[in-house]
C-alpha cells in the first residue's frame, strides 16, 4: 500500500476506540495502585522510586523490544512493547499527563503530515499540510545534541 494510501485511507475507528480504551483503562488502574502499599504493589513501589527510575525502566523496555525485532522474535516484541506501554503510562500518571493529551498530539501531527509520519527533527524538513488538512501550529526547533557547542 503506497504511503499516500496509508496517510489518507480509511481508519478502522472501533479497533483505535479499543486500544485507546485499553491505555485509558491501564492509566486509571495505575492512579488507583499508585497509593496501595509498595510491598504490595511493583506499580505503587515504582511510582515511589521517583521519576528516574520510571525514565529508566522505559529505556530498557524500548532496547528490550528493540533486541527482540532485530531477533526476530515477534512474540517477545508484543510482550516487550506491553511492558513498554505500561511503564509510559506510569511515568505519564507521575507527570499528571492524561492519556487523552497524547492522542490530542498525534491528531495535531496527523493533520500535519499523516497518521503514518513521524515528525522531523528539523523545522525545514515539515511539509505542508495534504490538501483538504488543517496545519497544526509550526514546530519550533529546540537545542538538540548536533546543535550545541563544546566548550
């Protein structure tokens, strides 16, 4: 399917409703075990271990699924990437980040380039807006590695 196709085709709209409904669902069991007992509870004990830890747990999650898809090994990625999604939306309930923040983002990238697009490091490479699509507001470059000087 051509990417265009991809970008502009038809959504399966029930499937998304299930998996944000899935996130919305984690993300709520996660604000209740958040003030169960740390013994009790890994994600209560996670939660008390500060935001550090839960930023470190992600990065090992996402190499995890990473070594697993150059593996090959599609199982350990679905299993992997669940526990990605589940540390995310720990250290999202830390920073008081609604699930529904999130997908009010991708909608605003989606308008911008497509469901199927990733958004550029550099301002110059944003295309403009498909026809028919409303621009979200313009990217502002923030200071990245390539842009800093060594002093």
């Amino acid at each position: 399917m051509p990417a265009a196709d991809i970008n502009t085709g038809a959504i399966d709209f029930d499937y998304c409703g299930r998996m944000t409904d899935s996130i919305e669902r984690l993300y709520r069991a996660i604000l209740a075990a958040r003030d169960l007992d740390p013994a009790r509870s890994r994600t209560a004990k996670l939660m008390q271990q500060g935001r550090a830890k839960m930023a470190k747990k992600i990065g090992e999650e996402a190499i995890e699924v990473a070594i697993d898809a150059v593996g090959g090994d599609a199982q350990a990625v679905v299993r992997e990437s669940a526990d990605l999604l589940y540390n995310l939306a720990v250290l999202w309930a830390e920073l008081d980040i609604q699930p529904e923040d999130v997908w009010r983002e991708m909608e605003r990238r989606e308008l911008m380039l497509g469901i199927a697009e990733k958004l550029p490091k550099s301002p110059a490479k944003v295309v403009k807006a498909a026809p028919g699509r409303v621009p979200g507001r313009p990217i502002v470059a923030a200071e990245g590695r390539t842009m800093r000087k060594r002093h």
